[in-house]
C-alpha cells in the first residue's frame, strides 16, 4: 500500500516539475508563471520574461541592466536628480540600509500591481523624507506642505526637474500666458533630405508610373496604390518601390510584400527609435528577448474603438502605406483608435479649432495644436531649428505631464500657465477647454527666495 | 653500552650536520633575496591619501585659474560659470561641481577610495557632515588651521581610513559667491579661510 503512494507521489511531483520546467524553459505561453500582475508600464512585455530577468542568478545587478538597458538614456537626457553615483559614497550607508536608492527595484517593484502608485512607485509617498529631513528648517515656505506631496504637479520629480528646477522657475517667471509667436518648429525631414542627396549629385524630383521601379515585384499592381504613391513625400522624392520593398536595389531582391518597421528605419532611424521606445511600438524593440507581435488595444486596459479593437500597431497603422499623410497621422489615425474622455473631448477644444483654421489657411503654418505637437512633439536638435525630428516615443511627454512643458507647451505658452494648467486634471479631461482652476506656487516661491 | 668516546663524536657530527644545513640555507637565503631586487610594498593610508589630495587640489585650483578665472565672465566672458550650467549656452560647471563630477566618475572607475567635499556651513545640506567623524574631521579642520585629520570609522559593516583634509578659499570668487548664496548658513567668508573639508576614505 505504501509503496503505492509512494509511486504516485513520486509521479505527481516528476510530473509538476515537467510541466513547469518545460514551460519555463521552452514554452510558448508562460502566463501561469506570472507571480502577480505586470504593471502598465511593462504589461506588454510579460511574455518575454528574459528581457528583464537576464539571469537566473547574478542579483540586484541583473535586475539592474535590464532597467538601464530600457530607461537610462532617457535618465541621461533628463538630467537625472538621483542618479545612481548620488548614493554609491559609503557616507550614505545607514540611509541606503532602508531605501537602496542605487538601484531602480528599491522603488520601482515590478508584480506588485496591487501595490504600484503613479509612475510605477512602490515605496509609500512620503519617501522623500528619508534623506531630506532638512527641509523643515530650510525651507519656511514648505511648513505646512504634507509629508507626501512633494513629488506633486508642478512641485518637484524624483528624476526629472529640467522644467522645474528653481533657476528656471525664476528665469521664466514673467511669461505670459500667450507667447507674442505661438508656433511649433517648423519639419525639417524633406528639405535635409533634398540636401544630402544633392551633396551626392543625385537628383531628386517627383516620380511618374514610368519610373516605378517595381522589378522584383509579380502579379497585379493595384492602381490606387501607384496613385497615392506619386502624390506622397515618397514619391515627390525619388523613392522608389523597391526602397521599401526590398531590402536591396538589385533586381532579384525579395519583394517585401508588407514592409514593416525594419524597412522605414533604415531612412527612418530616429521615429522608429522612438516608436520602439514608447507604448506603440515597444513589443517590438530589440531589447525585447523574445519575439512578440505588436500590441493592439484589445490588449489594453485604456478606452478604445471597438472597430479598433484588432487592429495590430505598426508604422502603417497610422501613417497609413503608400500615402503617409503626416496631417492624418497627427489627428485622425489617433482618434480613429483611442475613444477615452481626453481624446474624444479634442474635438471641441481651443488646440483642435486652431489645427483646423491652420489646415484651411486661416492661421500661419505651425499654429495648430494637433494630438501629435503634444504627444509626438518636434524637436529641434540644435538652437536654430536646422535639423527638427518628431519624437515618435508617444511616453517621453507624458508621465510625469511636466515633461511636456519645455518641448511642447512653451512653445506657446508661458511657464507659469503650463504648469497650472498640467496640474488641473479636470482641464487635461477636458482636453484644455478653458482656464486652469489650479495655481501651483513654485514660481512664487522661487521668486521668494530670489528677492532675499 | 656505547663508550664516552663515541657519544662526543655522534654529538659532534650532530653539530656539523646541523651547522652544514643552517649554512646552506642561509646562503640559498641570501642568494634568493640579492637575485630578487625590488619587492613592492604597501603605501601607508596616509601617504596614499595625502597624495589622492595632491592631484584632486592641484587639478581644481588649475580648473578655477585656468579655466573659470581665464574664460569666465571676470575674463574672457566665453563661458557661464553657474549652478544650473547644463541647461546654459556656454555653461561651465562651478569648481565645486567639477570636484563632486570627478568624485562621481571616480566611483565608476575604481572602488578602492572614495571622496567627497563636505561643509560645517554647507550651500546645499546634504554635504553637511553625516557619519560623527565626519564632524569631527570637519570641527578639527577648522579648529586646527594648516592641519589634516585622519582616523577610522565603520559605515556599512565596512572599516574605512577617513582622511579630512581642509578646503581652502583661495580665490575671490569662491568666499564672493558663497557669502552671497541664498541659500549660504554663513556671509563672512574670507580669502583664507576653511570653508569646508575635502573627505578621502579607503576602505581598509
């Protein structure tokens, strides 16, 4: 009788470890292995458990370079506050006993949904208060301030104070709510690219069906498609079919018949770095360990479009193939997905009416406020605006929202009113219909401090 | 029953074995260490942390007079000297930032010292002293003009040699610019004078 549960004990168990073992190591859907729900800012990587988790065994390290390998060079651009070098003096060891402030897991636990505020926290919110106790005696103004809200709108960031920093507080302290030349930077893509190719002696200029250079294509070519070709920034530029098409000139080339990603990044490198980066795209980064297929909204806890539901995302997602209509990719493609309260109000908001007036020529080019100026900004890469690149990284401008008051929001406003008006959440429901209910006083008490 | 006679002549070859085998051995000694030469031998903390200062002052003083001083708005006006330099056109760290950037970089380069700049009358307050030698390190500085302060402490469950050496003021701008920051515990700032100490640790 023994021996009976034994055999079926011991079965039991080669069993368990079979299934596991084997699921862990080659199976194809690891979702039982999931110890708690991914946050929103990984969801959509879960399945790939060896982007992060690099090593079976390396500690704190490991967990380390798999955040860094992601999330440094944003760090790096963001003029860190609290970079890891600010702790790694032995002087700081007591402090680092309750908070290891030199890795990004000592705040930022992934699993714990159940436990995760804002921007991925896992560390109650009075956090601060562990090394910056000076502050009651410092700073007057903060007496009466709670204990948790220093990491609030407009106040201060953990990692990200570029709009928030007290010189720059008081350098834009006078600005109006309207700035006297409220215009985005102009795009620069087609005329650097004109450029170039004119340093090289290669003429460009717009293409008919004649010059279609299609050769290792076979079968029918559908008309419409050459048609919108010929009126598209391709076609007006000497890009050929097989440009896309192929990953080569020559003629026995494979004909590439859905282009994706990896044929836009080879004239496209930095968009698709961005797309890559930010939730659109960041199943299909390079980083990602295994391959996954793109995301689509019904794998997304945001409101969408039911006829969008499966619609899987991609450069031609909204920037719609053959076409590649910039104007339709700042507006229509989002609302044709996105169906949440800020996107639908768009449409009756003060930045929607001037998109409007800007595309009947009502208003000079570059006035209007599409959903792309403030989620997909343009960025000037040097002072005088030569070369401007649109940031395809949909999240670089969105959490925390300050992030968008330089690249985007002072572009026509002044300081002051954007950080009011990104701290009223009402007003961004509303999509910006209307004056801010808020005022946040960092700029007084910049001011403050300035005139003793 | 061996004779008087025999046992003297046993003893006496004990003895010429044992100075034959001491004999030898010495001379292999000595063969070995004249052939070796130079042997490395380790430098005392102290000396290892009076020379880390050496570089870390003679390159900051360099920094200030050569470059701040040369190129800054008291010069040339090509460079911006200022706290928030990175996001100023022709912004330039201040020497004190330059010295916590080297300290910075320091630790991503080797682990086998660390440095820091700190002040009884700090600007920002987490340079003030933590860990109780680093206050008396600083106390002594300041007490005991021309002196250095050396000592050992625990932080981490790791020893460390604690050096603390004094942070002079030795051009205008510094006592000018700290005597006028908002955010300066202390206005009366003389060329001279000990603002604050330069902290050297080596784990032991």
């Amino acid at each position: 009788m023994k021996r009976f549960f034994w055999g079926v004990w011991l079965l039991l168990t080669i069993g368990i470890a079979a299934y596991y073992g084997y699921m862990m190591l080659y199976g194809e859907d690891k979702t039982p292995l999931l110890i708690g729900e991914t946050t929103y800012g990984h969801y959509q990587i879960e399945m790939s458990c060896s982007t992060c988790h690099t090593d079976a065994f390396g500690g704190p390290e490991v967990l380390q370079n798999a955040c860094t390998q992601c999330h440094a060079e944003e760090l790096e651009l963001a003029n860190d506050s609290h970079p890891k070098s600010k702790f790694t003096d032995p002087r700081n060891a007591d402090l680092l006993e309750i908070i290891d402030a030199r890795y990004c897991v000592s705040c930022h636990t992934e699993h714990h949904k159940d436990k995760t505020l804002e921007m991925g926290l896992t560390l109650p919110k009075d956090y601060c208060f562990h090394c910056h106790q000076e502050i009651i005696e410092e700073r007057e103004s903060h007496k009466d301030l709670a204990f948790d809200s220093c990491a609030s709108a407009g106040c201060h960031n953990y990692h990200d104070n570029r709009a928030l920093y007290e010189g720059f507080l008081v350098r834009h302290a006078d600005e109006p709510i309207f700035k006297a030349i409220a215009l985005i930077p102009e795009r620069t893509g087609e005329k650097r690219y004109i450029e170039k190719q004119a340093k090289k002696k290669i003429e460009v200029k717009p293409l008919a069906l004649a010059d279609a250079n299609f050769s290792s294509f076979s079968g029918e070519l559908p008309k419409d498609v050459v048609h919108e070709w010929m009126a598209s920034a391709h076609g007006k530029n000497s890009i050929q079919c097989i440009d896309c098409h192929a990953d080569s000139k020559s003629a026995d080339a494979e004909w590439i018949v859905k282009p994706d990603h990896n044929q836009c990044r080879s004239c496209h490198q930095p968009q698709v770095k961005g797309f890559l980066e930010g939730k659109h795209g960041m199943r299909l980064a390079d980083t990602v360990a295994d391959p996954l297929t793109a995301i689509t909204p019904a794998e997304s806890e945001l409101e969408f479009k039911h006829e969008s539901l499966g619609i899987a995302h991609s450069c031609v997602a909204c920037h719609s193939s053959h076409e590649f209509d910039t104007k339709t990719a700042a507006v229509e493609s989002c609302l044709g997905c996105h169906n949440d309260e800020h996107s639908l109000a768009y449409l009756e908001s003060p930045h929607f009416s001037l998109w409007e007036k800007e595309q009947q020529g009502e208003l000079p080019k570059n006035s209007g406020v599409s959903c792309a100026t403030c989620h997909m900004p343009r960025e000037k890469m040097d002072k005088a605006g030569t070369k401007v690149i649109v940031n395809h990284n949909q999240n670089a401008t969105l959490r925390p929202n300050e992030k968008m008051i330089r690249p985007v929001c002072m572009s026509c406003h002044g300081l002051a009113f954007a950080i009011d008006a990104l701290a009223d959440e009402e007003l961004i429901k509303n999509n910006f219909k209307g004056k801010p209910s808020i005022h946040i006083k960092s700029i007084d008490m910049a001011i403050e401090r300035e005139k003793k | 029953m061996k004779s008087v006679a025999s046992k003297k002549l046993a003893s006496k070859k004990v003895v010429k074995k044992a100075l034959a085998v001491v004999s030898i051995t010495s001379a292999t000694l000595l063969i070995a260490s004249c052939g070796g030469g130079d042997k490395a031998v380790g430098i005392e903390p102290q000396v290892h942390t009076d020379a880390l200062f050496a570089v870390m002052k003679a390159d900051r003083t360099n920094y200030t007079k050569l470059i701040i001083q040369r190129l800054g708005p008291k010069g040339a006006g090509a460079i911006t000297p200022k706290e928030e330099w990175k996001d100023l056109e022709n912004g330039a760290p201040l020497p004190a930032q330059m010295f916590r950037a080297g300290a910075e970089a320091v630790r991503d380069l080797n682990d086998t010292f660390t440095y820091s700049l700190q002040s009884l009358w700090p600007i920002n307050k987490q340079n003030a002293p933590k860990s109780p030698m680093e206050k008396e390190g600083l106390t002594f500085i300041k007490d005991n003009p021309g002196e250095n302060f050396y000592g050992t402490e625990e932080l981490g469950g790791v020893n460390y040699y604690t050096a603390v050496y004094p942070d002079v003021a030795v051009a205008a701008p510094c006592v000018d610019c700290h005597n006028e920051h908002k955010d300066t515990p202390k206005t009366d700032f003389k060329l001279g004078d000990v603002m604050g100490g330069v902290v050297i640790r080596v784990p032991l």
